[in-house]
C-alpha cells in the first residue's frame, strides 16, 4: 500500500512538472501571462496611435514580444516615423521599440 502512494506521489509531481513547464518562457516563447499583457501592449500602442491626429491616416502595423514593441508598415514622413515611435514608447509597459517604418 505504501509503494502504492509513493509511485501516485511520484506521478502527481511528473504531472505538474510538466503542466509548469508547458507555461514557462523560454527566449523565442513567451509564457501565458507575458502573451496576455503582449496584447494588452499592442492594444495599447494601436490606440494610441490611432488617436494621435498627426498618425491615425496610415498603416501602421505593431507587434509585441516580452514588451518590445516592433512597429512596421509606410508612412509619408521621416516627423512620422519619429513621432510613431515617440507615441509607442510612451505606453506603459513598453521596454523598447524597434521603428521599422518606412517612408514612401
């Protein structure tokens, strides 16, 4: 009966080891909580973006990974490149931006 518990036991702790590894980040993934406020990031950098008057016409794409916040897309001046990633960078929660945009 005690072999019994023991090897219950010794599964019990092989299931959750594995069920914690399945939420841990690694460096090309994120966990579940860092997915979740990635896209509470993104929402935010969009909005932000989409309210800033001298920005909201163009298409600006943005993606978040670990709170770096990559932004790609055209816009119609160097002044929109820089003000896209001063907004972007403005947002709490964001630790960089990498300004991908290109001017057309």
């Amino acid at each position: 009966m005690a072999t019994r518990h023991r090897l219950l036991g010794f599964m019990v702790c092989i299931v959750l080891i594995v069920a914690f590894q399945g939420c841990a980040s690694t460096q090309k993934r994120e966990s579940t909580g860092e997915f979740i406020d990635d896209s509470t990031i993104t929402a935010k950098v969009k909005t932000a973006i989409f309210n800033d008057p001298a920005l909201k016409v163009f298409q600006i794409n943005v993606e978040t990974f670990k709170g770096i916040v990559q932004l790609s897309g055209f816009v119609d001046s160097a002044r929109s490149v820089g003000r896209a990633g001063e907004v972007a960078a403005g947002v709490s929660g964001v630790q960089s931006v990498k300004n991908n945009l290109i001017v057309k």
